[in-house]
C-alpha cells in the first residue's frame, strides 16, 4: 500500500482519484471514522435482514382457498445472501462481491446483483484492476491500521462460513491509504507501507496548481493569492494555528474569478479572506 501524508486539503485523496484515471482502472473509496470497524471494510452479516426472513419464512402463506391446506412457508435463502460486501472485497473479486459469493444461478433465483459501489472503467481482456482509497486512517481506532494488515498482505477476505476469498492471480490493485498526521500510525502498519509526503507547495507551486484548474484565470490574481497564502502560512505557524491549504486556495482562486474581484486589500476582498482563507473560529 501507497501510504501518502501530508496536511488537510493538499490534494492527498485527489492524488487517488487520478491514479485511477491515468491508469484506466476502477477507483473505489471509503473514509475512516472512530467508528469504522474492519467488517464494515471487508463483509458484514446483516442480521437484521436475516432475522426478518426468518420470522416471514415461519409464518404459513394465507389461504388462497378455505378448503384446500395452507400453502408451505417460504423458504429461507442461504446464509450467503445476507453477507455485505465491503471495500476490500469488491476490490478483489467485484463479481463475487456483486453476487454476495453465491453461484451466478443461485444469486439469479434470489434477484441478488449488487451495483459497485464506485467509479468503473473498460479494460483490455476483461481485466477488474482497482485503486483502493482508504481516506484519513488517522481517524480510525488505533487498533484499526492493524487489523487491515491481513487483507493488504494476504489479499484475501475470511467469509463468515469459513471460506476465504482471494484477489485472482495477476489482479492489480493499488491501494492507497490517506493521513493527515494528527495520531501516530503503529509501527507495523507503518512497516507495510511505501510512504509519500505530500510538502506544502509555495507560491510557484501553488500557481501551477491553480492554472490547471482554472486554465482561463488571470495569471495574475492567481499569483497574488498564492502570495497571499504563503504570507498566511507564516503568521498561522508562529500563531499554532492551522494554515489555510491548498482546497481553500483553490476556493479563494474560483470565488475571485467568478466575482472578478481583486486582491487590492478592499472590503469585499477582506470578506473572502475571512470566509474562505482564514476561517475565524465561531
């Protein structure tokens, strides 16, 4: 796994995005939380859909005529029909995943076929290569990185049955893992990585940056921003505040060409400031 850190808003996520796009592969994704838990990236069991079925399946279909006997209980699908796929899983075998690991003539019976959950593109002889985006595993339980270790290194995910299901052989797939730096990684998780640090861009950087999002802008505001955005950089680091990043540039970018307003140090100027480079704390 491809572990890229750097600070909030520098285009880390973005990066996976366009890997995906220059490769021509399928791109899937999913943010950490505090609550994430490592079922929910490799299969669940929905229970609650089970337990359901089960009740319906128990009770007799109504009488369709008095004098005739009750129709059978419907029957209960397989245990398989209740697994949910999560990430890792559709980034192994997205036809398994769709399926919920049943045989296709089974999972036809039952109407199961799952849409992937994430951006897909052709590829030459049928091939499913994937990029993986696990966004701000910082924010993640710190047991969490941990438990990924087995589905990155073994490339396969454990089925509640038993089974193990495994990426086919020669199935590329780049993952690439997002942070931000603000909770430190465990050391064998970090061990497992290759590791990219995305530096804070100056204010040439920060130009090029803009320019290719908005080919049209004027050269010139565009570099009065990004001057703009080193000199807040500066303050915010002796202050121990959070620096605006390279999203919020890009926001200050489109709202001053949008309005065609320029940085002259005017009132409506110092108002996108505000708003959308320094943020205040409300």
């Amino acid at each position: 796994p491809l572990l890229v850190a750097g600070p909030p808003g520098c285009g880390k996520s973005r990066l996976a995005e366009a890997m995906a796009a220059l490769l021509g592969w399928n791109f899937l994704a999913t943010t950490m939380t505090s609550h994430t838990r490592l079922e929910e990236l490799t299969v669940e069991v929905d229970h609650l859909r089970r337990l359901h079925d089960a009740h319906c399946a128990a009770i007799p279909a109504p009488l369709a005529d008095p004098d005739k006997p009750p129709l059978p209980a419907a029957a209960l699908k397989p245990d398989a029909a209740y697994y949910t796929p999560g990430i890792f899983w559709w980034a192994f075998d997205r036809r398994s995943a769709s399926r919920r690991s049943l045989m296709p003539d089974v999972a036809a019976a039952y109407l199961i076929g799952l849409d992937f959950p994430g951006r897909e593109r052709a590829q030459p002889n049928g091939e499913e290569n994937a990029v993986l985006l696990i966004d701000e595993i910082d924010k993640a339980e710190p047991d969490l990185p941990n438990d990924l270790l087995e589905p990155l290194d073994r490339r396969n995910v454990r089925l509640p049955d038993g089974r193990t299901l495994s990426a086919a052989a020669g199935h590329e797939l780049l993952t690439v893992i997002t942070t931000n730096r603000e909770r430190e990684l465990p050391k064998a998780f970090l061990r497992r990585c290759v590791t990219l640090v995305l530096p804070e861009p100056n204010a040439d950087g920060l130009t090029a940056i803009a320019q290719a999002h908005q080919p049209r802008a004027e050269p010139a505001r565009i570099r009065a921003i990004a001057e703009r955005i080193i000199e807040f950089r500066d303050k915010a680091d002796e202050h121990g505040l959070r620096p605006p990043g390279t999203s919020e540039f890009l926001d200050a970018v489109r709202t001053c060409e949008k309005l065609q307003i320029s940085v002259d140090g005017g009132d409506l100027w110092r108002q996108i400031e505000g708003a959308v480079l320094l943020k205040p704390t409300i």
